[in-house]
C-alpha cells in the first residue's frame, strides 16, 4: 500500500546513511597508503632533479656567452653563444665528433635561436631572455636541497619500487642471471683469497694466546664463532662493495650522463624494472653463497695453519668448532649477507641514476656510492648484531672445551 511505501523509504535513507558513515569511517587500506605516499615522494624528487637541470642549463649558457665576449667577438648574441660553443669544442682536442661535441653543436643552434631576437648590448648579461627561464625552472642549490639528501631519499623510494617489482613478479630473469653470473663467479676468487688470509691472521692470534692459557681446545669455537658472526659477513661485503658496488654506480652513472636512461623512458620501460632490480636480487642471492664459501675457506686455512705451525691437531680445532656453532650463527651469516647485498646494490644503483656532469660527476657518484656503502653497512651490522645477539647468552664456549 502507498502508506507501507512512505514509511519504508526513511528507513531505507537511514540504512544508506550508516552504509555512508561506516564506509568513511572503514581503515584505509595500508599498502594502498604506502604506494600513494611512494608516487607522491618520487614525483616530488622528480620535480626537484628536473628544476636542479634546467637551472645548470641556463647557466652552462650563460658561461658560454660570456666566453665569447672574452673572445673579442663583437656582434650580436648569436656570436657570442656561438664562439662560446665553438671554443668549448676546441679546448675539448679530439679530430672525432663525440656526443659531448654534438650536444654542444646543438646547444649553439639552440643559442641562436634563443638569442637570434635580444636587443639589449652585448657586454650586458643582466636583460638576457634566459631571466624568465631562471625564475621558472629555478636553481636547487646546494644550501636549500642538500645532495645527500636528495639521493637519500631517491634510494628510499627505490628500494621501495624495488620491494614492490618483487612482490608482484615484475622480474626479468634474463637480466638477472646475468648479473648474478657477473657478481658471483668473478667474485669467488677475490673473496676467498681475502678470507683465507684473515682467518690465518685471527688463529695467529687466538691460538698463540690460548695456548699459553691451556685452552687450545677453545681455539676452534672461539674461531668459528667470530668469523661466521661478524667476520665474513663484514668482509665479503667490504670487497663487494668495492667492486659490484663501484661497477654499478659507475655503469649506471654513465648511462645516466648520456641519456641511455632517459631513451628507455621514451621506450616506455622502467629504469628501476629493467636495470635496478635485476642488480639488487643479484647481489642480495650471491653475497650469502659466498659468505659461506669464505666461511668454509677461513677455517679451512685456520686448520692448516694450527697444525703446521702450533702443533694442534685439525680433530681438536673441528670439534670444538661443531660444539660451538648452532644455527642461529648460521642464519646470522646468511641474514647479516643478503641484507649488506641489499644495501650494497641499492645504494649505488640510486648514486648511479642521480649522476650528472659528466665524467667528472660519474667519478664522484662512484666514489661517494663505495664510502656510503661502507658506512651504511658498519651501521647495519651494529644494528643487526644487537637484535640478533642481545638475548641472553649461550653456553657455546663451554660446550667446546668438554
């Protein structure tokens, strides 16, 4: 009836209200917040490295105006951008056009063009047309936007793209059987002449003082205990980082300064998918293999070197090693491995795309990729032995020395 139709439609308006009201009030969802926020902080780094070339832009122009007043050429501004450029090219030597040449043909031509209508004097810099390009684009300076800073935060919102190219499968496994056969076969050899080395050196140390102590059946477990927490892991990482890290950053930045990143955007492929990702599993899969490869190499020379030397037998030093080592040292191995990999990778991948200047510029970001690496790993390691190692203590020396 008409009076059950009236009275049914409030409660309808009502039920939809509360529908409303607790749709609103529903918890967003948390890895939609994150991606947001993810896009949001990589358009912001976009906008802020884009802003930071136009300003370099104007002033590589400006320089190459006024090079060409100091060479006496006296004319229009079409001259004077134009010697600038021509100079450059001379001062660069070389009979051959390099791409650096052919940019700097191009910016010329771009001068002209952009010079072609000034009316102002020549030996006046302050009405050029590039002012409007100035205020626009803008200059990030160091003071304002520090690079560290910038790059910091680059690598952030990379391992972040990175962890979300893994998660949904977006792996090239072509790219990454490459890297791994670029990171793990030709790294063994370095690694494991490093750890051979250090071991030796550490039961140099440990046996000739725990002998004098009767403890030679300690030397084993105290031995195997350093070099699977702390040693290896360290150590491995250090030479990855000084040759991955350094052939990454190098071989990104070089891509960066000319443009070959810039062409794979236009080729609408991701850098981060393409090139990024590939690297960082890599590294992070091979450094625990050979952390424990070196594992096995250090005790292997510490063995040898007991027994030829001090006089203690391989039995003693095995045995009081497998009574002293559990697997939690192991995971610790492989955990502290895969995340200095991570950390290895990710960083100098980020430092390699945040390139520019030149060849002068991918020096610097490889130089600055390996001390940050270093550093990020001694901090890590801090941290991860802490969490790891803080716990209440074992009795693995005393089980090597019944």
């Amino acid at each position: 009836s008409p009076s059950r139709e009236a009275s049914a439609v409030p409660v309808a308006v009502e039920e939809a209200c509360r529908r409303a009201l607790r749709h609103r009030l529903r918890r967003p969802d948390p890895a939609r917040v994150v991606t947001v926020t993810l896009i949001v902080v990589l358009h912001v780094l976009r906008i802020l490295i884009l802003r930071e070339r136009g300003g370099r832009m104007a002033m590589a122009v400006k320089a190459d105006v006024a090079m060409g007043m100091r060479l006496g050429v006296r004319s229009t501004r079409v001259r004077g951008a134009s010697a600038g450029c021509l100079a450059r090219n001379r001062l660069g030597g070389g009979n051959g056009i390099s791409s650096r040449s052919k940019q700097r043909s191009s910016r010329s031509k771009f001068c002209a063009e952009r010079y072609a209508s000034a009316e102002s004097a020549p030996g006046d810099l302050s009405s050029s047309p590039y002012s409007d390009l100035d205020s626009e684009l803008g200059s990030v300076s160091e003071n304002q936007c520090p690079r560290l800073l910038l790059r910091t935060s680059f690598a952030f919102v990379t391992a972040g793209q990175v962890m979300m190219k893994i998660l949904r499968g977006k792996i090239h496994v072509r790219n990454v059987l490459d890297q791994l056969a670029n990171v793990g076969p030709k790294s063994v050899s370095v690694c494991l002449l490093t750890s051979c080395f250090v071991g030796m050196v550490f039961t140099i140390q440990f046996t000739r003082e725990f002998a004098r102590l009767g403890l030679t059946k300690a030397v084993g477990g105290v031995l195997s205990l350093a070099m699977s927490r702390e040693l290896v892991p360290v150590i491995t990482a250090v030479i990855m980082a000084g040759r991955v890290g350094s052939a990454y950053a190098a071989e990104l930045g070089t891509m960066q300064v000319s443009e070959q990143i810039d062409s794979l955007r236009m080729l609408n492929t991701d850098p981060v998918d393409y090139l990024v990702t590939p690297r960082v599993i890599a590294c992070s899969l091979a450094l625990p293999l050979l952390s424990v490869l070196c594992l096995a190499m250090g005790m292997a020379a510490s063995v040898l070197l007991a027994d030829v030397i001090y006089n203690v037998s391989p039995n003693v030093i095995l045995d009081s090693a497998a009574k002293a080592m559990q697997k939690s040292d192991l995971f610790a191995l492989i955990l502290k491995s895969f995340s200095f990999g991570a950390i290895i990778s990710g960083v100098s991948c980020a430092w390699g795309m945040t390139t520019n200047g030149g060849a002068k510029g991918v020096g610097e970001s490889t130089t600055s990729a390996v001390v940050i690496s270093l550093v990020a790993i001694f901090i890590a390691d801090f941290f991860l032995s802490f969490a790891l190692f803080q716990g209440p203590s074992s009795d693995s020396i005393k089980a090597c020395m019944v």
